[in-house]
C-alpha cells in the first residue's frame, strides 16, 4: 500500500506549488444513472466509483481499441489470458469477470446503447462483437443495482457514435507484428433534422502461436432524426469473427517452445445481428421519457480438441474405458480400442453450438423539477430481456497426430452419468423495474436512493432425454443510498451501499449435480435448483480537480470498496466423479483501493493508476484436486476462510506520459505491472503463484497534415516474459515431442513478444 500512500499524498492540496493558488478546473462530466440512454447526472453527484473513456482515450497510442484502453489505462481493470487469443479476453473488475467463456461466474453487467450484451444462455460477454471504431463513451461503474443482474461487481456502459455528434469520414489502416492487418473506417453526417453514421472494421491476425489466429468484422450503422424535442434513433450492429486461442500450455512444453500450443483444435465461431430502435422524447426542459427496444441473433460454434477420457482398459485392451466403465456410443454399444501401433495417440474433440434469439424492451421517464426548492433528478423505469436458446454439444474420442491436433471422424461419446450428447431448449425472461431519485439536500450535498426489482424465469426443455427438464425462478428486490458532498471547490466526497444480484445461467442450472457432474462447463448432466448469488457493496472516495498554475491541472479519484457475494456460485471439481458441477459455495469477498493520478501542462499529459484488489472465500469447502498436484490423501482440495480466489492479481500498477515534442510530433509511453495470483484449480493456495510482469510500450504520432497521421507503436519494448493465465492440464496423458516425458500439470499462457505496430490515420 505504500505506493497508494504516495499518490495520495501527491494529490492533496498541499502538492500544488507553492507560489501558485490552487482554483478548480471548471469541468462537469455526466453519466448515466441507468443503462438506457437519457439526461443523466453530474458524475460528481453518484456516490460511487465512476470513470470514463471517451473515443480520445480508445485512439491515443493507434487505431481505436476498447480492449488496450481498459488495459493500459484503467486502475481496476485487469485482462487475462485463458484462451490464448487477443479478442476473447476475460475482463475483470474489482475482482468480478465479463468473460466471453462458458462457465465464467459473470460478475459485470454489460451495455451497448441500453442494449444488454451479456449473451442469455450463460451471462458471457464476446467482446469481439463490439466495433471499437464507433465507440463515443465508456463508462465504467462500481456495484449498481440499477443495472440489473450480473452487476454484481460492476456495470460497463457503452454509447456508440451518431450522425449528431459525428461529422467527416476517418480511416485507420493498421499493419504489424504478427501478421496483423486492420482496416477501419467510419462516416458521419446531418443534414436538417436528420443524421446518418456508419462504422466498419475488418481486421486479420495470424498470431504468434501455434494455431493462434483471429479474422474479425463489424458493422455499426445508425439513422437519427429530431422532430421537436424528439430524437430517434434506428440502428443495426453486425459481427463476425473467427477466433482461434491455443490457451494454455504445460509449463516443460513452454520452456522448450514458448509458442507450442497443447492440444487443437481450439475454434471459435461468432456470428451476431443486433437492431435497435430508440426514443427519446423531451416535453420540456425537465421532463422526457426515453424508451428502447431491440431484436438480436447470436449464434457460436466452438471446436476444442482435448485430452482424452477414453483410454485402453487396464483388464481388456481391447476397448476403451472412462473411469474403469467401459466407454460406450450411441445406443449403448462398447467403444473398441481403434488404434494400433502409430504416431497417433487418442484424443477428444468436443464440439458446441449455441443459437439464441434474443429481444428485449425498455422504458423510463425522468424528471429534474425541483422538490420543495431542492434540485432533484428522478428516474423511473422498467426493462424486459427475453430469449430462445438451442445449444447442441457433443463429444468425440478419436486420435491426435503428433502434433496433438484432434484426427478424426472419431466415435460419438454417450456415456450416461458422465459425458453424453446434450441437445438442449431455453427459454427465459428477465424483467426488471427500477427507480432512482438524486436530491440536492444543500447546493454541496447530494443524496441518491435507488431500488431495483429483478425477475428472472428460465425454462430447460431437454430435446433428447428428460433429465435436463427444469423451470426455476427468481426474485430479488435490491436497494441502494448514498450521497456525494462537495466538500472543497477541489474535492468531491461520497460514499454508498447497495445490493445486487444475479440468476444461475442456463449453464449452471444445467451442470449442478454432484452425482452426475460434467466434464465441461458446457455439458450438462442432472438439473437441481441453484440459488441465485447475492452481492452488498459499500464504496467510498474521494475526487476532485484542481489547477494548480495556469498551465497546470491535477485530477484525482481515490476509491475504497468491499464487496460480499452470498450463494456465490463456483465450478467445482467433483469428488465421486473426478469431474465438475457448478454450486453454490457460500460467502466471497472482494474488497480494496483504486487512486488515478492525472496531470495536464501545455501539450503535456501523465497519469499514474493503482488498484489494490483483496478477493478471498469466506466459506470454506471440499472439492476433487483435478490436475493439481497438491491433493491432499483422498485427492481433495481443502479451502479455508481466507484462501484467495485463483486468477485475481492483488496488485496493479498502470501509468503514462505523453507530450508534444512539436507541433505535428507527439511521443508516449505507458507501463503496466501487476503481481501474479493463484493459478485456477488452486483454490487452496497450495502452489506458486502465477509469476507477475511488468510490460513498457512506446508510441509516437505525426501530423503530416489536417488530413493525414502517421502513428507507431511499440508494445513489450523490453521483450519481457509475462503470463495472462494459469491453471493444471494432464500432461502426463499426451505425448508431447517437444518435451517427452513431461509431467508437470502447471500450465500457463504466455504472452505476446515485442511487437511494431504502424497506423495510418485519414480524415476526408
């Protein structure tokens, strides 16, 4: 904490200089105080940790980029690694994952224009659907109710650009390291009361690993009109992405080739339409009503190659055996052991595919009239989320050649109470309603009070047998207080508590017995209830402005929060089995201390940001080791009160400068640190850590003119060795050329070399 105690001496008053008197900076930022789009607050009226990314902060250092702007520049968000690809990242917030993976417990809720990304049939959100090129503001909130369910942690609210607020056309070309090769370009126009904007990105990635590669497209398009106090907005959002991601590999394997992956093939396949249509109506300066509604289709495919279950039995090599039964195919025959003397060894392909219509509505009005002489800003609304889920998995046992990728057809796996096909229908349906009232109780001080009802039905009808059939419900009424008081012309105060939650996915609902537990997240054996998690949230801080010589600001935030999560909801290994099944595992915790640093001269610019994050179980529980070598006599991991929870770093360090060198040359650098965390699968803290890293990147823009800007890109200058995830894999059970006899499970996901990176930036 000592870097902490640093910053905070620096942005108090007595930092500024000596002979110049500290005035604030006059600036008033608003936010939004729901997902749907409307007047909003004065963000230093929430009582909660706010912080925004305009599209400024998306593009500073090349083309624009939601996914590297989080990273580098925001204190509490931290990116990890899991599957290996730079798409398809898990975010995490205060300690609380936005996760494109099934079986991620998802803790941030996600908005794109008032639209809920997090996908319905597991809460995950695919961040390579999102066109960054159109983004105009992120905003990213501590725990907020009014957010609705999965904002358990947190809530990230994007607003993509208009033909209102955009004018020109702009076009990025990208080329560089790792055979990446982007285009961007976007369109902006108004004409009377009418506007049209248009967003496109392609871009290639062929990747520094083995089997690693991304193709990924979106299209963004949106008609505005206003007729009076009117606006509406009619927009279309497209995407498709190819995305493969090696995830990890076993520690002996990197050594001798950092860029081998374990086993393939590891596919993604993304297709999503998303249309919306939105109304704001203003009767008068202080009351409008807004109102959203929306039509999507998602569909994914996804192709994992695996090591096998399925291996000779030990009393009749002849056939093959999981678990010392006898392996089995559809209707019930005995797998035979297929292959002989050969450089294949057996491996397993399990395949997904998730297809979902989704729609929803939203519908608030809002109020600024005054209550008895006090400036007030009331907000109330209600929301519906529906959706059609089919999800089709299966299983395979076939053979991997030598380089460990899955050789087929293979045989289908039916294994009833272990692996079986799954072909499953969901239908469900969140309803929220929610109201927000902000009251100035003296010029200097605001109280906000805020409730939101949650409905949540989700229905499982089994297409192939009946033992997914299932309908469950859940209600939770969440409320929330706090206030904000401008304490110094230079210093905000403020302070909050709140409650949320979130319902158990389809997913999860589907994968919960212990007694017939999954060898994925995503199949699905036996279906009892689940209770729905359960967040309280206290935040409290400080933020301000100051100037402290006409050619010098400071801004500061500095946050402190703890969150309690009960029935939180884990994957956990089964004992009988050797499998897993999600549960409820009682009581987590996170908790900790956020401070951003921000000093502006005359074409000068440097930030520093930390983020202290404290995330232990506070339920202790039993679950089957897995891969982790450190079982205990039964092979059994024992978690205690106070064990951390694997993948969270405990600390971070980001910050930056950049500066005019001259009038068209502008130069920067940022740094990113974070310590390691407990591998995932160690939930007992009995192995190392994952190791920490810190990375340096450099960059430079050129205005060659009004028209035309050259920028370049360094990322990891120094070539540092880092690691964005770890967890156990079965070494011992593949034969790896790289490293033969291998058998350490720790396996890890390294990241990327140095790399250079070229823009070309063109305004028409």
């Amino acid at each position: 904490m000592c870097v902490c105690l640093f910053v905070l001496a620096a942005s108090a008053p007595g930092a500024a200089a000596a002979d110049e008197p500290a005035t604030t900076v006059s600036q008033v930022d608003v936010v939004a105080n729901s997902p749907l789009p409307g007047k909003g607050i004065d963000r230093d009226k929430a009582p909660l940790e706010v912080e925004v990314l305009t599209a400024r902060d998306l593009s500073r250092d090349g083309a624009a980029d939601l996914l590297r702007a989080f990273d580098e520049q925001s204190a509490p968000v931290a990116l990890d690694a899991a599957a290996g690809n730079p798409y398809q990242p898990n975010l995490l917030y205060h300690g609380f994952e936005a996760s494109p993976l099934q079986g991620t417990a998802e803790g941030v809720a996600v908005y794109v224009d008032g639209v809920r990304l997090n996908q319905p049939f597991g809460d995950t959100v695919d961040w390579d659907i999102i066109p960054s090129v159109a983004i105009k503001q992120v905003t990213l909130e501590s725990a907020n109710s009014l957010f609705g369910l999965n904002a358990l942690g947190g809530a990230v609210n994007i607003a993509l650009k208009t033909g209102f607020d955009f004018h020109g056309a702009e076009a990025d070309a990208v080329a560089g390291s790792f055979g990446l090769r982007q285009v961007d370009g976007q369109f902006g126009a108004e004409k009377a009361d009418s506007a049209f904007y248009a967003a496109a990105n392609v871009a290639h990635e062929a990747g520094w690993r083995d089997l690693q590669s991304s193709d990924v497209g979106n299209l963004y398009a949106d008609w505005g009109g206003r007729t009076g106090p009117n606006e509406l907005h009619v927009d279309l959002r497209l995407a498709s992405s190819d995305l493969n991601g090696p995830g990890v590999s076993p520690v002996q394997l990197i050594a001798a080739d950092a860029k081998a992956q374990f086993t393939g093939p590891n596919a993604t396949h993304n297709r999503s339409a998303t249309a919306s249509i939105r109304d704001d109506w203003r009767f008068n300066a202080r009351d409008s009503v807004q109102g959203l509604a929306y039509l999507s289709a998602f569909r994914q495919t996804i192709a994992n190659g695996n090591a096998p279950n399925d291996t000779p039995c030990s009393d009749d090599p002849a056939l093959l055996c999981s678990e010392s039964l006898p392996s089995t195919t559809t209707g019930g025959a005995l797998i035979p052991a297929f292959l002989g003397p050969s450089p294949f060894a057996y491996g397993e392909l399990d395949l997904q595919k998730t297809s979902t219509i989704g729609y929803g509505a939203s519908l608030q009005a809002t109020s600024t009239r005054s209550f008895f002489g006090h400036s007030n800003a009331v907000t109330l609304g209600g929301s519906l989320d529906g959706a059609r889920t089919d999800f089709a998995a299966t299983s395979l046992i076939g053979g991997l050649n030598p380089a460990r990728l899955f050789v087929g057809p293979g045989v289908v796996i039916d294994e009833p109470g272990g692996n079986t096909p799954v072909r499953l229908s969901v239908k469900d349906a969140y309803i929220g309603i929610f109201a927000t009232d902000t009251l100035d109780l003296t010029p200097a001080l605001s109280m906000t009070a805020s409730v939101r009802l949650n409905d949540a039905q989700v229905d499982l009808h089994d297409r192939l047998r009946d033992d997914l059939n299932g309908d469950h419900a859940y209600l939770k009424f969440n409320p929330a207080i706090g206030a904000a008081w401008r304490a110094t012309k230079w210093m905000t105060l403020y302070a909050g508590i709140s409650q949320s939650n979130r319902a158990p996915t389809p997913a999860e609902l589907s994968c919960a017995s212990p007694q017939a537990s999954c060898s994925l997240a995503n199949f699905f054996v036996g279906d009892p209830d689940l209770r729905q998690v359960t967040s309280r949230s206290l935040d409290a801080g400080g933020r301000g402005r100051l100037r402290l010589s006409p050619r010098l600001s400071l801004a500061y935030s500095i946050d402190i929060y703890r969150t309690d999560l009960f029935d939180d909801i884990g994957f956990v290994n089964s004992l009988a089995l050797g499998r897993a099944y999600f549960t409820n595992i009682g009581t987590t915790r996170r908790q900790g201390a956020d401070v951003n640093l921000v000093l502006r001269a005359t074409g000068w610019r440097a930030f520093i940001a930390y983020a202290h994050t404290d995330a232990t179980y506070r339920t202790g529980f039993v679950e089957a080791a897995g891969s982790n070598p450190q079982g205990g006599a039964q092979d059994e991991l024992v978690v205690r009160r106070g064990d951390r929870l694997p993948g969270i770093p405990s600390e971070q360090l980001k910050a930056g400068v950049e500066g005019d060198l001259t009038s068209a040359l502008t130069v920067g650098a940022d740094v990113v640190a974070r310590t390691g965390s407990p591998l995932v699968g160690d939930e007992a803290n009995l192995t190392p850590d994952l190791p920490g890293y810190a990375l340096l990147n450099l960059y430079a823009r050129w205005r060659l003119s009004n028209r035309l800007e050259l920028m370049g890109r360094i990322e990891n200058v120094t070539n540092a060795r880092s690691y964005g995830f770890g967890t156990f894999s079965p070494t011992s059970a593949v034969y790896l050329a790289q490293a033969p006899g291998a058998s350490n499970p720790r396996s890890l996901s390294p990241g990327a070399p140095a790399g250079i990176f070229l823009t070309v930036h063109a305004r028409f």
